[in-house]
C-alpha cells in the first residue's frame, strides 16, 4: 500500500492511478515519485507543479499588476469631452505623449492612446471640413445678395 502523491488517499502498490482522484503517480512505474505529473496541470500554467507527500510545491510566479498610463487614459477620455467643445488639440497632445512615453513593462493602455491619437484625428478633419463647408456657403450666399 502507498499514498496518492496529490491527494493522500490510500492505493495499492501496483496502481498507476489514484482511484479516488485519478492523479497519475509516476512512483508505481520505478519513478521517483517526487516530481509526478509536471505536465499541463489544469489551473497551473506551463505545468510548473511538483508533488511530494501530499504537499504541492510549485515554481510559478503570477505577473505583477501593471498600473494604466495616465497620459493614454487621460487622453482618451478628453478626447469625447473636447470633441463636442472643438477642443481637440489638448487631448490629441495629452494621447501623443502618452504613447511617445508609454513603457511597456511598468504600464498598459498605449491602445487607448493609440485610439485617442485615431479619433481625433477624424474628429479634427471633421471639423476643418465642416468650416471650410460653411465658409464657402458664406462666400457663396455673399455673392448672391
């Protein structure tokens, strides 16, 4: 008799498999069952998981938190609030140094910026189209009184 090495269940000699769990154990075959199943281990990425005696053991390191790039986030949100006043330069400058800053092992959100940086652009061609589309309509009203 021996224990599963995952769930301490009580199995015989010969058995490959907990019949409680299921968990493969290598130790049956003539394996050190120390480090049994280091495969994909569902929950555990890359399979970075050993066993020993009941105990689980693992290398895995989750990834730190990156904190949002204010710039890009500022930006992106001006950019709809400064749209509807024509103000479209002060979020279009607040996107461009938060991409040209943005540093992507300590932040995340360049996409923001990026998006920012996209729709006031259009918003902008918007507008210069619109005032060039109103002034020819003054001149031409002008010429017709």
């Amino acid at each position: 008799m021996k224990n599963c090495g995952k769930c301490g269940s009580m199995m015989e000699s010969n058995d490959v498999y907990c019949p409680k769990c299921g968990f493969k154990n290598v130790g049956a075959t003539g394996q050190s069952s120390t480090y049994a199943n280091t495969g994909n281990t569902p929950g555990m990425p890359n399979g970075n998981v050993a066993y020993t005696n009941n105990n689980l053991y693992t290398s895995y390191q989750p990834e730190p938190q990156k904190d949002m790039d204010v710039m890009c986030l500022l930006g992106f949100i001006f950019t709809f609030v400064c749209s509807l006043l024509a103000l479209n330069l002060i979020s279009l400058v607040l996107c461009i140094i938060g991409v040209v800053n943005f540093d992507p092992t300590k932040k995340k959100g360049k996409g923001l910026g990026v998006a920012g940086i996209i729709i006031n652009a259009v918003v902008m061609l918007t507008w210069i189209i619109v005032i060039v589309c109103l002034a020819m309509l003054g001149y031409s009203l002008s010429n017709y009184y």
